[in-house]
DNA sequence: TTGAAAGCGCTAACAG
DNA sequence: CTGTTAGCGCTTTCAA
C-alpha cells in the first residue's frame, strides 16, 4: 500500500554495477574502510556521484544499533527559553551528523511517556529534556534502559542523573555585584514566584554578596511588567527608598524603569536598575536601556550537545553541572554609556 | 565499534519464541493483519506486554519504504514565529505518529543543503521550510524528486509550490475597519521595511479598506519601539493629526502607545492605536494594552500538518493558500474594556 | 490458521 | 585486493 518511494531510487547495489564492483567493495569505497586500489574507489566514488547516491541511514542505523538521531522532549511548548537552547544543541549535533527530533510535551505527563515511546521506537541514541522552570521533574516513568539522558534547564529526582543549568546564583551576584560596585548601599530585590527553584537560587546569590540584608526590600510576585510597575510603587513609599534594584527578569526591570520614569526619577543616577536573562526585546526597547543578565542559553545548548555526544560514546557519566552567567551592563547601571 | 545498543533489547523474535508461535505469526498478530485465531493473537500480545516489546520502527521504515518522519528547515533560527508553527505542526504530525526532525538553516544555504541531505539519508516522508521573512525564496538546490515538500510562513519561486501563509492583507483590512468602525477618519499605517511582501500586503489591505488614502499617514521603518517613537512623533507635528494609527507589529504599536501617553494624548478616546502579530507580552504589558491582529500562527501549523500528510498520501497537490488573521480587541481601541 | 522464506539496503566477516 | 555471504528486525507473499 504504501507507494511513496524516497527521492533517491538508487541503492548501493546500483553504484557496484555501475562501477563494475561488487556490493561489498562499493561499500568498502564509500565507508573508506579495507584496503583497496584508489583506482577501484575512485570509479565507486564516480558512479555514486554520477547517481546522485546517498545512503540510506535507515539500513545503516539497522545494522549499526546505532542511528544518529537524539530526542528533545520540551515542557515549555518551544518557549523563550528552549529556544536557543535548541538551537545550540542542534548546531553541534548536526556538526557530528546527528539529527534532533523535537517533541513537545507541555508538561503532560501523558503526552511525555508517549512521545518517549515513539522515540524509542525510532531507536535515538540519546534524549534530552527541557522545560520552562529549572524546577525538580520527575524521572520519565518508562524503562529507559542505559540510554543516555540530559536534563537541560531542567531537573530530574534520580540522584545522579545528568543535568544541565546556567548559574543563577552566581548570575545573582554578578548582579548585586555591579550595583555594589556602584556604591549603591540599599539594593531592593523584585523578583519572581517563590516556588521557582531559579527564584531561590537567585535570591540566595543577591543575599550572599550584601553584607547585611533588609528583607523589606525583598519582593516576590509574577513574572510580569505590571507587577514591576507595582512593586516600584511599594518601594518608592518605603521611608528609606532603595538606591538600585536587581530585578528577577527583564520584564520586572521594564516595569520598574517605566515606573521611575513616570515619577521623574532618574535612571540610574538615583536609582539603579538591572534585569535577568538579557531578552533583548525588552532591555533595548526600554528608556534607559536595562542592564541584565545573560544565562547564555545558546552556549548551554552547545554544551549540552557535547555532553550527550560524550555519553552516546558512553565516555561520561551524570551529574549536575551550572554554566556561568555573565552581566551585560547598559544604560540603566552605567552613567556614561 | 558502536556498542551503544537501544533499550530496548527484544526483537519481534524474542516475542515469537515466548508465545510459542513463528515470526510470521507474531507480527500479524501485532499488525492485526491477516486472519488469525483470537487465542493466538491474545497469546503473543501477552508475550509482547511482558516483554515491553516495542518494534523497531528502523526495520519497519526500511522494509516499506516510509519513515515515517518529515524534516522542518526553519530560517528563523527558531524564532518567536517559528515557534507556534512548529507547535501546531508538531502537534497534527504527533497524532498521525509521524516524528519531526528539526534543522535551523539560519539563511545559510551551505547549511541549509547540507540539512537536506541528510534529513533526505534519514528517508523522511516530507519536508516543511518555514522562514521568519514569508518572502519568495529560492528552491532548494538538491533535486527532491517527489517528495513531498511544504512552505510554511514562508514561499518557493517554483510555479506550483505548496505554501501555506497567514492572510496579511485581510488582516490588515480587519485592523482598518475596526477603526473605522470606531468612527475614526485619519487613519495613519506605522509599518516595518518596505522589502517585506507582509508590509506590502498588509499596506495594501490598509489601503484597499479607505476611501482615500494620504500617503503622509503611511510611514515606513524598523520593527521595533524606538521607530514606533519617532513616526509617533512625527505623526503628531502633522497639520492635521490622525485620530487612529494601525501598526505593522505590536512592538511599533507600543512605541507609539508609550510616546502618546508620554505626550499625555488619551488612547484610544484622541488617538486609537491597533498592532499586529498580537504578541501577548508586548500588547498586554502596554498602558493601555494594545489590540492587536493574530495571525493564528499555531492554527498555521495545525494546517501545514494536516496538508502534509494529504501530500504524503498523494491525495493533495500545491499551490499558495492563506489562512484568515483574528482581531483580538484590547483597551487601545475600546473605550470600555 | 500458521510456518517458512525472501528481501528492504547496508555492513562486516570471511573466502578467494 | 575484491567477491560472496550472512545477517540487522521487520513485513509479506507463498506453502503447508
């Protein structure tokens, strides 16, 4: 029944007879493996040009066990954040020749275990997890074997399991760091939820750079503009203002820069303001400009990448590790630009 | 040499021995081809639970000549556009059990050939370009034979391509009548570059919806605040002011929103203000928050799904068809919310 | 109703 | 140095 044929008609044996060799020795030709004539090769490597062949990774993968292809399961329905972690980690799987199915899984369970199914059918040498919170997830409830399994800004609850996270608490401290080395004495934190882990993490890094901390200047709320814009308020009507702000993230950072503009107070000469994440979108179009925080998310991918492949080669094995952040300063930290 | 090995470690074999029957007996049973007693059938299911058996979709794929996969090449580099697009593809694709391989070309064609060709090794049943610019892009170079291939959010020169774009100049007539349906008569376009076919089109269906048009009102530049600014700017030292702006995306309308309110113009009571692309976190983070037009791009993805798999069929044949937009009405248009 | 066998396209071990 | 052959795991005739 199914008639769809794939593009390329030609098959290795179609090479051989072109080329007047054997199967085995086309094979040997194009995998540059035994030892033949270059004259032999050279008219296998002809033939296959002249046919436009291209083998089929299918009957490779079959008889190899193995088949260049990795999984990506995303909780995040390909949000901000996967984003360039996707793309680095497929820059380098496509480097060594592997190719990346996506899946996306939005956090039910139920979707999740079957698209691992059908990833295991197709046979992928490895998969990779990844979600919006960089929260504890719980392992995948099916029997995964020894496949290797990374976890991207993302968690699992098996103690050794391979995870991937940027840095948020030292992100944090490069934040409250620059401020400080403003001269900035009373910083104020406005941040997230507090049931983020990243929001914990980010917290603890603010709190260990200050030398005493005032928990009246610690404000957890949404991840939203509005809520910057309100948390603003409740800090201007403190007896003692804030002198700087470390934002949760760069829509919190908005919301407060447009609050203190719209009170005329100016940014950053009386109160300082940086945000988290570096979305660009926000920090440039805001007035001033937000400093902020950058996870490096594309280079997390890229390591995330080279991780799996060192796993699929079976040569690591798991832990958990956190990338560096590193502090991207513009107009709402630095007096001359 | 490659010693990885699939978790999955039974074969239709190992299934066939434990339920005492042949191979052949053992996949009929779990294709439910061919007539079979129910006591056998039952019998090898058994064998297969217990197991955990799970076929080898390789071995499946090799032998009938379906993958039972498609390729995505995004030139968006996974953009905030791509992103519902593949959503919705993913989604429709998922249901059918057909996995999607995901390659970001980023406007690169070395790259992008190079994806080609191996997603055509991997046999996919079909591929989908999509792009973040819907402008005329050249074919891919690699012959396809006929396979089955799809433009999404994006176009091929070929004559008779498959492409699958949103209704621009509709939406766009949607955002002009709105306003005209507010009573407003100075209608003023705030657009993106002018070698984008979407701000040609969306110009167009501004312009098919007036009466008159005054080329003063239209003005062209960058996709971002900082431009929406200046036009806004611009726009009030006209003579004779407009009395409602539709912008070609959501981060121009927030720039005009933001220098109005700056300028303390009432939006939408003096000037009413419509967006496009309807972005959530710019329309609603703006005061007041901006109506905007969806392209319904996840819907979009929905319908490049269903249509590949039409084509992979071979029930369905090219052509260029668009999807209709939405107008989502927020506050800068609606006096009462 | 079930079993045996051929073959999808490729690789690798073994002969020649 | 090159050809032959036996599978990888599955589906599908064709016999029994």
């Amino acid at each position: 029944m199914p008639e769809a044929k794939s593009p390329n008609r030609y098959t290795l044996r179609d090479v051989a007879r072109r080329a007047g060799v054997s199967l085995g020795t086309a094979s040997k030709a194009l995998n540059k493996s035994g030892t033949l004539r270059s004259e032999t090769r050279d008219k296998v490597l002809l033939a296959a040009n002249e046919l436009g062949f291209r083998p089929n990774d299918l009957a490779q993968a079959l008889h190899r066990g193995q088949s260049f292809t990795v999984g990506l399961i995303s909780n995040d329905s390909f949000g901000r954040f996967t984003m360039p972690i996707m793309e680095g980690l497929e820059t380098v799987l496509h480097e060594a020749g592997i190719a990346l199915f996506m899946c996306n899984a939005t956090d039910d369970p139920e979707r999740e275990k079957r698209h691992i199914d059908q990833l295991l059918g197709k046979r992928v040498d490895g998969l990779v997890f990844t979600g919006r919170r960089a929260d504890r997830r719980p392992a995948p409830g099916l029997a995964l074997g020894n496949l290797p399994v990374l976890y991207v800004f993302s968690q699992s609850d098996e103690p050794d399991a391979a995870c991937l996270l940027p840095d948020d608490e030292g992100g944090a401290r490069l934040a409250t760091e620059h401020l400080l080395a403003l001269g900035r004495t009373r910083i104020a934190h406005v941040t997230g939820p507090e049931d983020f882990e990243a929001v914990r993490l980010r917290r603890r890094g603010y709190e260990a750079s200050l030398s005493q901390v005032d928990p009246t200047l610690i404000l957890h709320g949404p991840w939203s503009e509005a809520w910057g814009r309100e948390a603003a308020t409740r800090l201007l009507a403190l007896p003692n203002r804030p002198d700087a702000i470390f934002a949760g993230n760069d829509q919190i950072a908005r919301g407060i820069v447009e609050t203190l503009r719209d009170k005329a107070i100016a940014v950053p000469d009386d109160i300082a303001v940086i945000g988290f994440d570096n979305w660009s979108v926000m920090a440039e179009a805001s007035r001033p400009q937000i400093s902020s925080i950058d996870m490096n998310l594309k280079s997390l991918g890229e390591e995330a990448g080279h991780r799996l492949i060192r796993m699929i080669r079976g040569e690591s094995q798991g832990g958990t590790s956190r990338l560096p952040c590193t502090l991207v300063p513009r107009a709402s930290t630095t007096t001359t630009p």
